[in-house]
C-alpha cells in the first residue's frame, strides 16, 4: 500500500512539473498588438520556435514576445567574466571604440588614432568573427595612418602596416601637386579591405611603393604583406570570388571634383598561384566606379557602372572565360542581388521605363530567367536583398517585400526595414515626417505585424547573427532588445542622430 501510495504521489508530481514547464516555455504576453485572434499567436509561436531551433540547432519552446516599453532597463547584471562576444561600434567622442560585452554588461574603451574609418567595422571583420582589422589615423603625421588590429579583451590594438610611404605623406603635408591627394582619396574609399572567404588573406589598398594605390595582401597566418600590383593608375575595390581563387579590383584615374573617378579596367587575379593579373573587362564609358554587386554562382559576378546620371549597364561576368553578357542594357535606378537564389531585382524610373517600353517601378527576375516581372509600379529610392530570400524596396509609398519563394507584402507606413539573419522576423520603420513614427516588430516573409517596439524616432537596426536579439539606434540612444521579452535595455547614450550607427559582432 506504501508502494501504490509513493507512485501516486510522483505521478501527482510530475505532472505539475509538467505544467510548469508548459508555463515557463510558453509564456501568455498582458498585450499582443496585431494578432487578436488564436491563429495569429499560433503562427507567432511556430515562428519563434523556427527562429530559435535555426540559433541553437535543437528542438526548443518558446513563446510569444511580449510588448515592450520605452524605459530602459538599468538592472545590474551579475558578475560574469568578460570574454564576449562583443557589440563594437563608434562611441560618441571621436578616437574611440566601445565593445559591449551583453553577458557581462560591461563596455570596454578602444583608443585608436584619429579619425577611424568606422566602415571597416564591418569589411573589415575576419569570416569567423574573431579578427577585426580598421584603418584609422591622420595623413599628416608620420605613419599614423595605417592598418590596426583590435584584440578583446584586452583592448590592445596593433599596427600592422602603415598605407602610406613617407614621399607621399611629405607630398601632402606641402601639398605638392594633386597625385598624392588623388593617391590618398584612393586608399581610404569605403571598398578599401576585403578577407578572402577562408579568412586567411586581407585584401587593402596602400601605397607603401610608388606614388599611386596598390593592391596588397596581409597574410593572417604568417602575418607578411606583400604587393601584389604596381601600376600608374589607383587600385581599388578588392573582392573576392566565394572560393577565395580569384581576387577582382578595379582601376581608377584622373580624379576631378567635377565628374569624380574614371574606372579604367577590372582586373583579375587568380590564387593561389598568384598568376599575372589580366583584363576581366572594361567599363561602360563614363564609369565613375565599377559597382561588384556579387556573385550569381562561383563563378559569374555580377556587377554595373555607376556615371554621373547614375546606374548603367547590369552585365554579368565569367571570372574564368571573362566572357561578358549584359542583362539590363542602358540606365536604371536601382539593383540588387540575392546570391542564394542567384536572382535580382532592379527598379525604373519614369524616363528609363519609357524608354524600354515598360512601367516604371520594381522588377524581379528568378535564377536563370530573362523574365522581367513587375512587382509594383511607382517611384522607388532603396532596394536591397535581405536574408531569407526577401528583397526589400522603399519610396512614397512604403515599403515592399517580396521573395524568391514567391511570398510579398506592403507596409505603407513604413520607410526602412531590417530582417533578421534567420529570415524569419522583421524590424520596420519610419518617421514623423516620413511615414508611421516609431518601430514595429514584424513576421518575414509574411509582413504580419506582431507588435510595436517604441515611438521614438529609429535611426538604424542592426541584428545578432543568431537572431535571438537585435541593436536599435534612437534619439542619441543605443539599445538592446533580446527575445522574448524585447525590453528596451540602454547600452549607450550620446549619439549624434543623424548618422546611422556602423556596429559589428566580434566573438
């Protein structure tokens, strides 16, 4: 009788453990804004569950995310070693670097020379997001403008090479005709680093050697640099084929304030023999820069020239034939290239439509498709591919999403949009004056509003890699929202708030 007794009673118990469990793992919000009904919540759970096997790689529960409110969270968290992985981004006061440590809740300093070329933040991120590598420093003095290594921690940064000799540094400090301005406005462009897929090469520009912009290749193993081109023209724009056995630049010449650049040639160079580069193909006339969208398979890049009146001639390239075929003739708008599903899509104005005999707007066009099929008509001023298949267009009358799986919506409040890395949530936002002020929370690829984040005025949304959480920049504040309470929890304050943050995520 003792023994039924006992197994009763742990029959009782686990069973409460159960219901327990049940309430922990799937959490019942106060308010669930845009899904009043149970299919709603239903989906909104299927979707975070996707979202957080795709993070943790096992089956788990969880959820919906609650609403959250505008008061930031000052809670002390508990003592933790301070090991990463790091949010590192600009801090307000110039020569500075913060690395926010989320497990520790611990910012460190990064005193670098000014000023820092905070793009690099994010080119400049080794493929295992372990090596961060930034050019900072003035030109005027000697061998401060150079290449630094960042190492957390410890905080420590390296030089590893300056990016200017000291005949052209003395040129611009007496300024000494234009070709060492032209050379200088060369190697700090936006393009100026490239790690090769394996992330054991980074690709920068320098001119260590001569009076011009050379390609030069810093080995992550060993640590050497070496020159790999020396021509009269400036090299610019190193990147990479996906298997890391072509690396592509371009060549720029006779600089003017006027017209800007001119792009004389696309180079190749193959790896890792380190053959002789060679022509890969010429750019349309009037180029003022060539513009590497990426690659439609290993393969064949895909590319435009970018000239004073604005996009022209979509091509793409063979790297090894450098066969050349054009795919949207003429000027256009806007491009963009989703390389999982080796589609694209672009956008026409008015005058360029007229001209092709078509309506203005945005067209998408499927892997190994000549089909031009119209998205939606009007006037259109970003388009980008987002993770998930999804392409993302913005203008007068919102924001538009569609997929290469054939899925599409419409926010007509909206004006910019950030999708996660898993594809399956989206941030969107707009403004006062421009669209629906404040920020919401929405289901990809479906456009399904889940529920609003803030009314604060949103500068930037930049997302972890694992999905689970996202940074949003807002009125001089930066915060951290993590799934699924998605309270707003101040990390920084003090920013300027017109410039979008540059923020990288270093393991």
């Amino acid at each position: 009788m003792k023994r039924i007794k006992l197994r009763l009673m742990m029959a009782v118990l686990a069973l409460a453990l159960a219901g327990m469990a049940c309430r922990l793992t799937s959490p019942t919000p106060a308010s669930w804004a845009g899904t009043p009904t149970a299919e709603a919540l239903e989906a909104t759970n299927a979707a975070i569950n996707l979202t957080q096997q795709a993070a943790v790689g096992v089956e788990t529960e969880a959820g919906p995310a609650s609403t959250a409110t505008d008061i930031p969270s000052t809670a002390p968290k508990p003592t933790v070693p301070v090991d990463g992985p790091w949010a590192v981004f600009p801090a307000p006061s110039p020569g500075l670097l913060w690395a926010y440590d989320l497990d520790a809740g611990v910012t460190l300093e990064i005193a670098l020379p000014e000023p820092i070329f905070t793009e690099d933040l994010v080119s400049g991120l080794s493929p295992d997001g372990h090596t961060l590598i930034v050019r900072a420093g003035s030109s005027t003095e000697t061998d401060e403008l150079a290449l630094y290594r960042i190492d957390l921690p410890s905080t420590t940064v390296t030089k590893l090479t300056p990016l200017l000799s000291l005949t052209v540094q003395r040129k611009i400090i007496n300024q000494e005709g234009t070709r060492a301005f032209d050379t200088l406005r060369a190697i700090t462009r936006e393009d100026g680093l490239a790690w090769s897929p394996d992330g054991r090469y980074l690709a920068f520009t320098a001119a260590l050697d001569f009076t011009s912009s050379d390609l030069y290749l810093w080995n992550a193993e060993t640590g050497s640099i070496e020159r790999l081109n020396g021509l009269y023209s400036h090299s610019a724009s190193p990147f990479w084929s996906p298997g890391g056995n072509w690396l592509i630049s371009q060549e720029l010449d006779q600089y003017s304030e006027q017209t800007g650049w001119r792009s004389e040639v696309v180079y190749r160079l193959s790896f890792p023999s380190f053959n002789a580069q060679s022509a890969l193909y010429l750019p349309a006339a009037g180029s003022q820069g060539e513009v590497f969208l990426g690659w439609l398979n290993a393969q064949t890049l895909m590319s435009y020239s970018q000239t004073a009146s604005g996009p022209v001639e979509l091509r793409q390239v063979n790297i090894e034939t450098a066969q050349e075929s054009v795919l949207l003739a003429g000027s256009f708008k806007l491009a963009a290239l989703d390389p999982n599903s080796a589609s694209y899509a672009f956008a026409l104005d008015e005058e360029q439509a007229l001209a092709r005999n078509m309506l203005n707007g945005v067209y998408f066009v499927a892997e190994d498709s000549g089909v031009k099929a119209l998205q939606m008509v009007g006037d259109w001023d970003a388009l980008s591919a987002a993770p998930g298949g999804m392409f993302i267009a913005s203008g007068a009358k919102g924001l538009i999403g569609f997929s290469t799986g054939g899925g599409s919506f419409t926010l007509t409040g909206e004006r910019m949009a950030s999708i996660s890395p898993s594809g399956s949530w989206m941030v969107a936002w707009g403004s006062a004056e421009d669209g629906q002020a404040g920020a919401r929370l929405y289901q990809s690829p479906s456009g399904r509003m889940l529920q609003k984040l803030t009314d604060l005025s949103v500068q930037a949304v930049t997302w972890k890699p694992d999905s689970t959480g996202f940074f949003m920049l807002t009125e001089g504040g930066l915060y951290h929202l993590a799934f699924p309470e998605l309270s707003m929890d101040l990390i920084a304050e003090g920013f300027d708030p017109a410039p979008a943050l540059v923020l990288t995520w270093v393991e």
